[in-house]
C-alpha cells in the first residue's frame, strides 16, 4: 500500500463503532484521525487536511448532511472524498440526497469491514474529486428538511408500535425492547432539533431582518 501523508478522517458519534473502524484503518496502515461529530470534524480539518473522510450521518452538533454540505461550499475542502455510514437513512431517496450534495459513496450498518476497507483503497486511487459545482444552499436546505420530516415520522411511527407491544411481552422481553425504545427515542429527539433548527433558518430566509 502506498504510503499516505494526509490521514483519514473518521467522524462517528458510537464510541464502539468508532473504535471498530479507527482500529481497522490503522491496522491496515493508515493514519486515522477522530472525531464525534460534524463540528469536530471540521476543526480537525483546520488542523490537517484529509485524504478522506468516513463520516456517519445521524450525529449531534452537526450531522453528516450539514457536515458535507459545509465541505463542498467550500473550494478548499470540495474535493475531499466522503464515504457516507448510515444505519438510519437507508432509503433510496436518502442515498439520492447524499449523492447529489456530493457524498462520494454511501454504506449501509452494520459495517462490513472488507466492503469499507476496498471503498477506501478504490477512492485513495483514484485522488481528489474533480471540482464540481455545489448543491444551492437554498435546495440543500430543502431537502435536507424533507429527508428530516420523512425520518421523524418513521421513528414517531416505530416508537409508537414498540411502546404498543410492550403489554404484550414477557418481563424478560421487556427489557430488551425498553433499550431499543430508548435508542430511537433518542434519535427521535436528535431528528426533531435538526428540523427545528433547519427550519429556523428556512424562515429566517423567508422573513430576512
């Protein structure tokens, strides 16, 4: 393998997964880079820049989407190759947005580790991405919020279904759905302050001060 200067970064908010891919990485040679969130992934690149980036999307601060939309406005960072990890927007009309704010390549979770590591050595070959026009913030902007509003929906419906079956489950049972129920609880609340926060600045484009 060819030795690389720029490291990879890895922006991962689940310490376990995290830890899974920034040990396969560097097993494999490369130098890897973390970070927990889009924010911090964007103060890492100030310090270094990467030669790729594997970033998850549901994420707090910021998430996937708005960290690669602040990537490619930007002339400086636009050619970084992105590999998308989701085990959350995995519909066909999620990995079309991604692909059209210019996400490189998009992996469903649970990771496989041989598929991650042949994506990372296919984009390291082939450089830099040719510089390409931006996605217009206003339609970012756009579909971000329906990609947020479809997601929320889903979960409110998944939480409402569990919470349903709770009755019908044995004590043992119950244990194993509450943990579940809380994890997408959480995602829930994560979805909803995106939303809350995109259409914020949605509104504030409509009524400027």
């Amino acid at each position: 393998m060819k030795t690389l200067k720029a490291p990879l970064l890895v922006v991962e908010d689940t310490p376990d997964t995290l830890q899974m891919v920034d040990l396969a990485l560097t097993f494999k040679g490369y130098r890897v880079v973390t970070a927990r969130n889009g924010q911090e992934a964007l103060d890492a690149i100030k310090k270094e820049h990467p030669a790729l980036i594997i970033t998850d999307i549901l994420m707090p601060r910021m998430d996937g989407f708005s960290l690669v939309h602040r990537l490619r406005i930007n002339p400086k960072t636009r050619g970084i190759p992105v590999v998308f990890l989701s085990a959350t927007y995995v519909a066909p009309e999620d990995k079309q947005f991604a692909a059209a704010i210019g996400v490189t390549r998009f992996i469903e979770k649970p990771i496989v580790l041989e598929e991650l590591l042949r994506t990372v050595s296919d984009l390291l070959s082939r450089g830099t991405l040719a510089d390409s026009k931006p996605l217009d913030t206003r339609k970012f902007y756009d579909g971000y919020r329906m990609r947020l509003e479809t997601k929320l929906k889903q979960k409110v419906t998944q939480i409402s279904r569990t919470e349903s079956m709770l009755d019908t489950l044995t004590e043992e049972e119950k244990q194993s759905f509450r943990a579940s129920l809380q994890a997408t609880i959480e995602e829930r609340d994560e979805i909803q302050l995106l939303l809350d926060q995109i259409r914020k600045v949605l509104d504030e484009e409509k009524n400027p001060r």
